[in-house]
C-alpha cells in the first residue's frame, strides 16, 4: 500500500521499460546475454587453471596432487567444454545475423556463404600452424621467443587476411571485428576440445589409477607440458579476442558503416 501511494504520488519513480518490437533485436540482445555468461564461464576457468591452479598444483606434495587432480578436473573440465561450446555456438549464430545484414544492404545474398567460408578456411589453416607450435618439441623449436613470435605471426596473419577477404564498402565494424575476435574464440575452442580434453582425460584416468598405486605412464610428462602449452597459448589468445569483442559494439575503428 504505502509503495502504490509513493508512486501514486512521484510517478517520475515509477519505472518505465519496454522490449523492442522487432524479433531480431531481441534475439541479438538474448544472443549477446548468454554469449557473454557461458564466455565468462569458459575464460574464467581458463584463468583459473592458468593463474592458480597450475601453479598451486607444482607447490603441491606428489602424493597429495594425485589425489586432487582426479577429483577436481572431471567437474571443471565439463563446465569448461560445456561453456566453450555454448559461448562459440552462440556467437556464430550473432555473427550470421551480422553477415546476413551486411549482405542485405550490399544487395547480394550470397555474400553471407562466401563472408562464412572465407572466414573459417582462413582459420582452420591458422589452426594447423598453431597447433603445431603448440606441440611440445626440442632445441631451437621449444624457445618460447620461436613460439611466441610463430603464433604471433600466425594470428597476425590470419586477421590480416579475413579483414582483406571480408572488407567492402558495405561491411559493418562489429562484422570485421567479430571476423577477428570470433577467429580467435575458434581457435581457443579447437584446443579446448581437440587438444586440452583429450590430455586430461588421460591424465585424470592416470591420476585416479596412481592414487591407488599404479605408477604413471612415462608419456604423462610429454602429456602434461603439451597441455601447459596449449592452455597458455589459450590464455594470451584470450586478450586481443575480447578486445576485438568488445570492439564490435563499442569501438568502430574497423569500419564506419552505421548499425
């Protein structure tokens, strides 16, 4: 009662919303929400792992890491490969939307398909570079200033030739960006699911068998430097693609094309 007569008398505190009246606006904004909670999700764990696991984990006594490891990582492992899968499937339906209006105010809808492909060839090739520079190697090859500067130049690369590919006079800055950003989130779920969970897999199995005394495997050190590698890869990755993500809606520096 007293709320209705506070209102009834400052109607200024009353408050006043309202959904937009177009399906797609309201699909983007539903798209943006769980894009960002499930991403939020995903780099949060990579962090963790990156930040304090990992390096909690080397402090640990043997005897007490291999009774964490294996009851720790199943959980967070299925949130990690959920929420990775979640945030880039998500994004590749807000990405389409992008393309398919950008191909509309170019008059030519076939656009979408070529934008697409070209964008995804152009990241499955860079993915094969940089799994291959995430591989655990010797000599000049394990230097991590060989590593860095090969990813670098392989990213660098890669962006360079789907904004070249995808650039026109009709094409938005949250497209080019995205084109960018989202290339990179392929890449990050590409080792989420084709190189990280695969090795922990196996490491958690082993874990689990050497708690009850089985020792580990001899390829388990290789296993175990592969996925450092990959994850860290992961981790540094992750900073130009949330800028570049960020940049789709909020820094038009790509493009002038209004939205």
């Amino acid at each position: 009662m007293l709320l209705y007569l506070l209102l009834s008398t400052f109607p200024e505190w009353q408050p006043h919303f309202a959904f937009l009246d177009t399906a797609r606006a309201n699909e983007m904004m539903a798209l943006r929400w769980l894009h960002l909670v499930f991403g939020i999700i995903w780099i949060g764990l990579l962090y963790f792992f990156n930040l304090v696991l990992t390096p909690a984990l080397k402090r640990c006594d043997p005897q007490l890491r291999i009774k964490i490891y294996p009851e720790l990582m199943p959980e967070a492992m299925a949130w990690f490969r959920a929420s990775s899968f979640v945030t880039v499937l998500v994004g590749l339906r807000y990405f389409s939307i992008h393309l398919s209006v950008d191909a509309r105010l170019a008059g030519d809808r076939s656009l979408i398909g070529k934008w697409f492909g070209w964008w995804l060839l152009v990241w499955l090739v860079a993915y094969v570079f940089i799994y291959a520079l995430q591989l655990p190697a010797k000599g000049i090859l394990n230097s991590l200033w060989v590593r860095v500067i090969g990813v670098s130049a392989v990213v660098i690369t890669a962006s360079w030739l789907v904004l070249a590919l995808n650039g026109g006079p009709t094409v938005s800055n949250a497209h080019l960006a995205i084109s960018v950003g989202g290339g990179l989130g392929l890449v990050m779920l590409l080792n989420t699911w084709g190189v990280i969970w695969r090795i922990q897999k196996r490491l958690i199995a082993w874990t689990r068998a050497a708690a009850q005394g089985t020792p580990m495997p001899p390829e388990a050190e290789r296993l175990m430097r592969w996925n450092y590698l990959t994850a860290r890869t992961s981790f540094w990755l992750s900073f130009p693609m949330l800028f570049f993500m960020g940049a789709a809606s909020h820094y038009p520096f790509l493009s002038t094309v209004a939205r």
